[in-house]
C-alpha cells in the first residue's frame, strides 16, 4: 500500500489521545511524519507530567539559590 505524506499523517493522528489532539492543534503544522512523531511525543510527555504533579506524584527538583 502507498501512503501519501498527509494520508499516512492523517492515519497516524486517528490513534492519539483525544488530549494529545486537543493541544497538536495550537503547533504548528508539521512538515513531516517525523516531526509529527517528535510533536505528539513531546505533547504527550508534557501532558502525562502536568496529571502526575497534578496527583502529586512527581517529584519536585530542588532549586539551587544563585551565590551571594
């Protein structure tokens, strides 16, 4: 089967998230599948992040106090 750029794109977005879809929107278009992928991965990251510090489970990095 030959896929074209958009339809193999098109499919790809079919099976994310419908939070994942919800913010693909407010990116800029990508121009390719492999800055598609690198777009939702990082999303997606971002938005699995936000619900653990959400639920209170990630772990909050310590700030390091600038020198005086």
């Amino acid at each position: 089967m030959d896929w074209n750029k958009k339809g193999l794109m098109s499919q790809y977005k079919k099976g994310l998230k419908s939070k994942v879809l919800d913010a693909l929107v407010l990116v800029e278009d990508p121009k390719n599948m492999q800055e598609l992928i690198n777009k939702i991965v990082k999303i997606n990251n971002r938005i699995y992040q936000r619900e653990q510090a959400n639920r209170g489970n990630i772990r909050q990095i310590p700030v390091k106090k600038a020198p005086q």
